[in-house]
C-alpha cells in the first residue's frame, strides 16, 4: 500500500527533482499528482517510467492526497500551504514563508529527526535554505562532539539556487560574451558570466541580505540558538552545486584528524580530503549525489579551539528536493503518516 502523493510545482528544476528522488528512493506512491499553476495545466513531466499531466491547483482536490511537497516559491506556499494543510494532508514546503513559524518544525533529518512529532501542529514541514541544509548537516555531529561557539561562512552558490532563469541567464550570458552578443543582465542585477555577486536576496537595514539572515536563523532554530554565526552569500557562474568555505570555533580543542572521524561516521556525510591537487569536491563532483561533501579540514591557529573546512553539495538535491524527500520518509517512518489514511495525531 502507497501514498496518494501530489507534488507542487511539478514543473519547476525543485520539483522534477522531487519526482526523480521519489522514484530512485522507492518511496512508497500509490497514485502521484503533478500540481502547477493554470497555466501549465497539461504540461507533461516525467514520474518514473510514466508521463503525468499537470494539474491545476485552483482546481485539486487535496482531501483526496496523503501528502503534498511544495515548490512553487513564497508566494504560492503563504497562499495555499495552510488551506491544504487544514483539508488532510502533511505539506512539505520548499519555500520560505513558515521556516520561522514557532508550529512548523524546521527539518534536516539527519539533523533533528525528532521535530518530526511536531508536524501536525499545523500539518505543514518547512524544508531549509539550500546553503543552511548543507552546512548544519556538517555542523552537527562537530557540534555534538565539542560544542560550536561560532561559525563563519563564505558561500559559493550556483546559479539554480535562482531557478531556471538564473541557469539560462548564466548560459545565455556565456554564449552572447564569446560571440560578442548582448550580455545585459536580466534575472541578476550584474553580469554573472565570468563573475561572482556579493549579494543575493535583498538587503536588511544592518547591512546583510536575507539570504545571510536566513543562515543563522535557520542554524539556530534547527541546530542552537547559542551558535554565533557570520555569513557572507555569493553568487557564482556555476549552473548546479553549492560551496561552502566555513570556519568553525569550538568550546574545547578538536584536532583535524578528529574532526575527519566523526564526520566520516555522520549520516549524509562524505569526507574527501587528501592534501593533493585533486583530493578535494567541487560542485561538478558533487552535481547529482546525495551527500554533503567535506574536505580541507585544517586547523584556524587564529582562535583557540578553530577548525577550518569546504562544504559542497547539490543544492536542488540535498539542498531541496532530496531533503524534503527524505522528510516524507521520516514522517513515514515515524508513523506520522501513513498510506491512505492520512496521518496520525501524536502527542506533542
């Protein structure tokens, strides 16, 4: 027995990751739902061996589905999530909108698995910053071995954590350069061809963007309010994969090797570190694997208890679609759901 499964934005580079994780993790789907707007209504997409055709979402029926995972941005998500929530199923969204929301747990399962029993407070799960699900992931099993007092980050984020717009603006760019054609930016405010953007989101009054505010936010609800955290989010011409070069303080000393070990041993975990001119991941290793990459572990002699490392991970993957995919499986696993009936009420 399977789950009645829609997915919401079927049509997005999220979402057609979504139903390919789906299909290669063998989660359980009796009857798959592609959702869009009206104006995709129809549009073929790819689930397994079969095509589906997309439905409209002002006119689904989700009193009919057991679970819905959501990406089709802010917007959509502030409008719907919570109508769909309070007609049965457990929403699992992409977006931005509840990862603060004090009723909507904030998942990374390899992270805080059990905030799971929190998701029926308003039926819906928020899926984390693609940048923060791959740093907390590393960051875990260190914080739970010495205790972190402050993190910094530089990121190197590619250009599909932008949606489609952003891979075709980077290819568009690349092709007009070399052909000496028209370069001008549309979807980011400078050229990203053969350059990098210090900013992405929009800026807050203290000077840093969204983008950054949600690092910390997100590390603190997920992972300990206590962690002091510093980020710094750049755009790179890189159409999958993001890069993280983080520094890390801790309460007591951790040596490399240490450090190595209990990475090696943590769920979502790959370390790939050799001090040669190829013993490191780069976001095109990293494009369509699941793990979250560590190399360059190294001590920071600048503070007292300092480790320094490079995080790598496929955004739409780890960073998105497979980690709500990995959601589903754990509120399944969990006894949270359950095929065709819906889910379960727990004690909270």
């Amino acid at each position: 027995m399977g789950y009645r499964v829609a997915v919401v934005g079927a049509t997005g580079n999220v979402g057609r990751e979504i139903l390919a994780i789906l299909e290669e993790v063998n989660f359980p789907v009796e009857k798959m739902h592609a959702i869009a707007s009206r104006k995709s209504k129809g549009v073929e997409v790819s689930f397994g061996d079969s095509t589906i055709k997309c439905e409209d979402i002002e006119q689904f029926d989700f009193s009919s589905v057991d679970l819905v995972l959501m990406s089709a941005g802010g917007g959509v998500s502030r409008e719907w999530a919570e109508k769909i929530g309070k007609a049965g199923p457990i929403v699992i969204d992409n977006s931005s909108a509840f990862r603060q929301d004090p009723d909507v747990p904030l998942i990374v399962p390899e992270v805080n698995p059990d905030d799971a029993r929190l998701a029926t407070k308003k039926n819906i799960v928020a899926n984390p910053n693609c940048s923060t699900a791959q740093l907390v992931v590393a960051l875990k099993p260190l914080h739970d071995a010495a205790r972190i007092k402050r993190v910094v980050v530089s990121t190197y984020q590619s250009v599909s954590g932008a949606g489609k717009e952003g891979m075709d603006e980077l290819w568009n760019q690349t092709k007009a350069i070399y052909g000496l054609g028209d370069a001008t930016p549309k979807k980011f405010p400078k050229q990203i061809a053969f350059n990098v953007l210090p900013y992405i989101g929009a800026f807050r009054d203290d000077g840093y963007t969204d983008e950054e505010a949600k690092m910390w936010d997100e590390t603190h609800k997920m992972l300990d309010p206590a962690i002091k955290l510093t980020v710094t989010c750049v755009r790179v011409p890189v159409f999958v994969g993001h890069s993280e070069a983080v520094t890390v303080e801790f309460d007591r000393p951790i040596e490399p090797d240490e450090a190595r070990e209990i990475l090696r041993e943590a769920p979502g975990v790959l370390v790939v570190d050799k001090q040669e001119h190829d013993g490191y991941i780069t976001p095109v290793d990293a494009a369509g694997e699941h793990a979250v990459y560590v190399s360059r572990i190294r001590k920071d002699p600048t503070v007292e208890h300092g480790l320094s490392f490079w995080v790598v991970s496929d955004n739409l993957r780890k960073g998105a679609a497979l980690n709500a995919v990995q959601i589903a499986q754990l509120l399944d696993e969990t006894g949270v759901i359950s095929p065709k009936s819906g889910y379960r009420t727990l004690t909270v």
